[in-house]
C-alpha cells in the first residue's frame, strides 16, 4: 500500500481529529460519572438527615 504525499496529512489529521473526539467522549463519560457519584453521596446525607430528624421529632 502506498500513500500519495497529500493523501498523509489528510490521514494524519481524521486520527488527530478522532482522538479528539475520543478524549471528548471520555470527559462527558468522566463528568456524568462523576455527577452520578455525587448525586449518590447526597441522596445518603439526605437520607442520614431525614433519620436524625425523625429522631429527634420522636424525643419531643
């Protein structure tokens, strides 16, 4: 296989521009991830939250 020297940076830069969409999949992937963790985190403070109200609600 051969490549004519204007087909190579053509080709050079579909893989740049490929990567570039790849890291970019990955950081949406990274920041939902991430908000699904977080929103993890505050449904159990909630959660803790909502039992020590109880709680004390109950020693009134």
């Amino acid at each position: 296989m051969t490549f004519h020297t204007s087909t190579a940076p053509h080709l050079f830069q579909e893989l740049v521009d490929e990567r570039i969409r790849g890291l970019q999949r990955e950081a949406a992937e990274h920041r939902l991830a991430s908000r699904v963790v977080n929103a993890n985190k505050a449904r159990k403070r909630a959660a803790r939250a909502t039992a020590a109200l109880q709680a004390a609600l109950s020693r009134l």
